[in-house]
C-alpha cells in the first residue's frame, strides 16, 4: 500500500487545493474588480468631457485605483505556502525535503552539509537551475552532483538564500506552490535574529527535524522560543527523524516492542511540554497532530524504488509503520500550510478588495447623485421659463381680448354713428 505513494493524497484531494482554489478565486476576483475600475475610469474621463458634474479629484482617485489593483494581481500571482525546516546538522531536514518531494533534489549526507538557506520551488519552465542571492543568472542544475558542487564553489555566507528551481511536473507539492526552505544546522553558531528576519517571518509552517536518537537540545529550543516571540503563535511540527535506527538498537532487539513504545512515550510528553507548556503556541490536543516519528532516509529510499531510480526498497522492521506516519504527516501538513497560507496571505488582500469597491461604489453613487441633482436644477429652471411664457401669454390674451372689445364697441359705435347720420 505504501506504494501509492504521492503526496499524502491524490492531486485533487488533497487539502492544498483548499489554497489553491482560494488562489484561483481571488484572482479572477480581483480580475473583476480590475476590469470593474478600468470601466469606472474610462466611464470618468467619457463625462469629464462632456458634462460639468466631475471632479477631477475623484477621478484622480479612481486613477490611483488601476495600479493599486495592478500591484496586488502582482503580488497575488506570486503568493505561495512557505514550509522552513530546522533542526541540527545531520538530523535529515535535507532528507525530510528530498522524500516528501519524491526525489534527490537536495545534496545530503556527509561532506553535504547544508551551509547556507536552500529554498526549492516549482520552476516557471519545466527546467531545473539555481539563482544565488543578489543575483539574477540562472545556473542550470541537472543533478544533485552538480548542484552541491554549486553550492560548494561560492563561499557563502550562513544566511545566504539560494533558490533551487524545480520542475513543478516532478512533485506535486511544488505544482500547488509550496516552497521549501532549508537552513543551516541551528548548531552552526546562527545569528537567529537575521536568519528569522531574513527568511521566516512569512513562513506558514516551521518544522522541526529533531533526531529520535538523542532528546531535544538547548539550541533547537532555544531557536523555536526565538521564532515564537517574533511570530504569534507559529504553526511547529517536530519530526522524529531516524526512527529506523532506534527500532534496530541493539539494546532493543529483543524485548524492543516495550522499549521503543517507552522512548517514544517519552518523546513525546517533552514534545508536548515543549510545544504547549514552554512555546505556548497550542493546546496539548492540538500538539498530538504535530509530533510524528519517521525515517526520511527510507521514505525517499522507497519512492525512489517505485520510480525505478533504485532497487532498494527498505525493509528494517516496522518500515510500513513508519512510511504511513510520514503520510500521515504529510496530510497533517498540508491541511496545516494550507489553511494557514490563505489566513495569512489572503485575508488582507481580501480587506483591500472590499475596501476599492466600496470606495468605488461611493464614487459612482456620489457622481449618480451630482447628476440627479443637476437634472433637478435644470428641470427648475425649465418650469421657471414655462412659467414665464405662460404668463407672458396670459398676458397677451388678455390685452387681446381687450382690444377685440374695444375695436367691436368702436365699430359698432361707429356703424350707429354712421346710419344715424345717413337717417339724419
Ligand atoms: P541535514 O544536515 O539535517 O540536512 O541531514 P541530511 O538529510 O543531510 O542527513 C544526514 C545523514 O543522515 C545522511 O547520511 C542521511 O542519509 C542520514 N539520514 C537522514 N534521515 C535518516 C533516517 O531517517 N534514518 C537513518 N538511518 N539515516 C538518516
């Protein structure tokens, strides 16, 4: 079963579309609302012509509006889901990367160290390469090989970011535009404060790689408070990693069921406790989704078998196990970015988006009323002329009238005068 493989689930179920459509929706959104305004300022500058009820203030105010649309499309387009791993040197977050990405994108092991930020993303063309910080030169990547010796060629300080562009066509999650950002070990005398500042203050989820073979330690701690009084509440997973090798302890072989559940309890209850006691960032219900126990290593190991890339499927004893927790996390993870991306990213552009058209529709409704009133005055005006022709004609019946009476009292008068003096 575990040779389904994917992502947690399917392209279409998985709980990345829940960012994904909400992606697509605000954008034909905000297409709408571009479309909306440029009607609006074309509409403007139509009457500007024409009539005197605008004003060129306000239509310099829908004017702003075009590129304030503009420049949110803009941002729109590029938002993404950001996952940052951290954890100490060696502890597998390049592992953790490379299986949940189905693939050996990251340089790991010995000799591979990573010594700067590795972000990974889909790449807009279907080719893989990487750009260096400050720079815009697209240096193509073929393999792993190349790419550490990329990496290893620059002397490149801690806090560097270098963005490896992947082929989205190679890995679901890079498709649905999750990023990934791998750090130096936080056991690299860090300087928390520009790696935090620089390169997580638009994380969604952090995600702890802790090595199941030893207890948290005072740095990977230490870190996570740092991160935590930054950000509120960050969304943290800790992994477990190389869960394996504790299943194949020496000391374990034989009576290890017991042993391993008794470690794995107790990793757990710190895990918690720091989660929910130390960072105060959730509840201990909430914690219980967050803590797995995993092997990256035969993960990837796996997924690389299914592709045909090795032979080797792993078979150490409880692998199955293992290889469904890290689904399971995976789905987890994905429900987790996902609805944290759209909160964080989305719901201030939603607010900008009202905000214009509101302010539009007051605009177009004050416009509305300058017309009414216009007509108004017009129709005022009308009725005051009207009134004056009427009286004007009134006036003139009158006198009419008059003189038609005059003109027959003078006639009839003059035709009496007339025959009485022809009588005479
Ligand atoms: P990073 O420095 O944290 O990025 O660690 P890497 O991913 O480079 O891993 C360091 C070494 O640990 C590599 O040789 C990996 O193959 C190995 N490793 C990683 N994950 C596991 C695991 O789950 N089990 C075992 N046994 N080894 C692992």
């Amino acid at each position: 079963p575990w040779q389904q493989g994917g992502a947690a689930a399917g392209p279409d179920n998985s709980p990345l579309q829940i960012f994904v459509k909400a992606k697509k929706k605000i954008n034909d959104i905000f297409g709408e609302i571009e479309d909306y305004v440029n009607d609006t300022v074309e509409y403007m500058h139509d009457i500007e012509k024409e009539q005197n009820i605008i004003n060129t203030v306000r239509v310099k105010e829908t004017e702003e509006f075009v590129s304030k649309v503009h420049g949110i499309r803009d941002v729109l387009c590029r938002d993404h889901m950001k996952v940052a791993f951290f954890g100490r040197t060696s502890n597998g977050k390049s592992s953790v990367i490379n299986a949940m990405l189905h693939d050996k994108v990251l340089p790991s092991g010995i000799g591979h160290t990573t010594n700067c930020f590795l972000q990974v993303e889909g790449s807009p063309n279907d080719e893989p390469y990487l750009v260096l910080e400050n720079s815009e030169e697209r240096c193509a990547v073929e393999s792993v090989g190349q790419l550490a010796h990329a990496l290893c060629k620059e002397k490149l300080s801690e806090s560097t970011l270098v963005k490896v562009y992947w082929p989205k066509n190679r890995c679901l999650l890079l498709r649905d535009d999750v990023v990934f950002v791998d750090s130096p070990g936080v056991d690299v005398t860090p300087n928390l404060d520009e790696w935090i500042d620089k390169h997580c203050l638009d994380a969604d989820v952090f995600v702890l790689v802790a090595n199941a073979e030893s207890t948290l330690m005072v740095t990977e701690k230490n870190f996570f408070h740092k991160v935590s009084s930054k950000l509120s509440k960050p969304n943290i997973f800790i992994l477990n990693n190389r869960w394996d090798a504790s299943a194949t302890e020496p000391e374990f072989l034989d009576q290890h069921c017991n042993e391993q559940e008794e470690v794995r309890r107790q990793h757990q209850e710190r895990a918690i406790d720091f989660l929910v006691k130390e960072l105060k960032v959730c509840s201990s219900k909430e914690a219980e989704e967050r803590i797995f126990f995993i092997s990256a290593k035969e993960v990837l190991q796996a997924r690389l078998a299914e592709q045909g890339q090795t032979t080797s499927t792993p078979l150490t004893e409880g692998f199955q196990t293992r290889y469904f927790e890290f689904q399971d996390f995976e789905r987890k993870f994905e429900e987790c970015i996902s609805k944290s991306a759209v909160k964080t990213k989305f719901e201030q552009h939603s607010q900008r988006g009202k905000f214009i058209a509101n302010e539009l529709r007051d605009i177009l409704d004050g416009i509305y009323n300058d017309a009414l009133k216009l007509k108004e005055d017009r129709l005022a005006q009308r009725k005051e002329v009207t009134d004056k022709i009427t009286y004007t004609e009134q006036q003139l019946m009158v006198i009419t009238q008059d003189m038609k009476k005059k003109i027959h009292t003078m006639v009839e008068d003059v035709e009496q005068r007339v025959s009485k003096a022809l009588n005479e």
